[in-house]
C-alpha cells in the first residue's frame, strides 16, 4: 500500500474509532461512572489491586490527574482503599463486588446495544470483517508503546 493511501486508511480508522467511542459513550446510563471511572475499574478488574500511581500510568495520566475519578469511585461504593501488606506505608485501590457488577453491566450493555447495531445495518459477512477488523486492532494496541492491551474490555 502506497504511503498516501496508507494515510487516508489511517485518518479513516480514526475517524470511525472516535464516532464509535462517543456513540458507546453517549448510550451509557447516567448513573454510570464516566470514561475514565469505567477504564480505571477495568485495570483494577483485570491486573487486581492497584496504587493510584500505577492507575495514573496505565492510563498515561498523571496521579492528581486520576484524582477526582478515584474519589467518585470510592464515594459511590466501586472501589476502597486498603493497605498493601508488604508495606504499609501504600494503599491499594482494589475493585469491589459493586464495581465488578457495575463495570460488567455496563460492558454487557455496550456490547448488546453495539450488536444490535450491526445485525441491522450489517450483512453477516460485513459483521465478520469486522471481527477481523478488531482483531488486527487489537495487534496495532500491541505495537504501542508501554506494553500490551488488553483483550477483555475496559
């Protein structure tokens, strides 16, 4: 593929990624926590407890950045706070039974109302390219640099 084509391919995968997120994000419920709260109960659901440092770095913020998010999280019951056993002196952001079901409802909701979406306005066929789609940009997170993405949700 030829360098501007490869570009226009490039600009055209954005644009479709960023119209896709917003739409996800605007069919959420409104008692649900924003994109940051879902992402940051998402690391905690997958890597296990955490420090709001760790948090801040996985989502490329920095610490005070994540601040407010962890704050609403705790207040409405989806994290707590405890002390890291090997040392004291740290606290640990751990998920708990309320966030892993209101993290897991709302990536059922997203996933139910998204496939929807696709066996109205997709042929099967179309459906499975986009599979395949998905898969090739699960390897393009890969390449980034920092590390892996996951292939589990938020």
């Amino acid at each position: 593929m030829e360098q501007g084509e490869l570009r226009a391919t490039a600009a055209s995968l954005r644009r479709a990624a960023v119209g896709l997120a917003r739409r996800l994000r605007d069919e959420r419920t409104a008692e649900a926590p924003g994109r940051l709260g879902l992402s940051l109960l998402g690391h905690l659901r997958r890597r296990g407890a955490m420090t709001a440092g760790e948090l801040a770095a996985a989502e490329l913020l920095q610490p005070q950045s994540i601040t407010r998010a962890l704050a609403s999280l705790e207040e409405g019951g989806l994290i707590r706070r405890s002390r890291d056993e090997d040392d004291r002196r740290r606290h640990l952001l751990v998920l708990t039974d309320k966030g892993a079901e209101v993290l897991a409802d709302q990536v059922k909701g997203s996933d139910a109302r998204l496939a929807e979406a696709m066996s109205r306005a997709l042929t099967p066929e179309e459906c499975r390219v986009l599979g395949v789609a998905a898969d090739l940009i699960e390897r393009l997170l890969d390449d980034r640099p920092g590390g892996a993405s996951s292939r589990h949700g938020p």
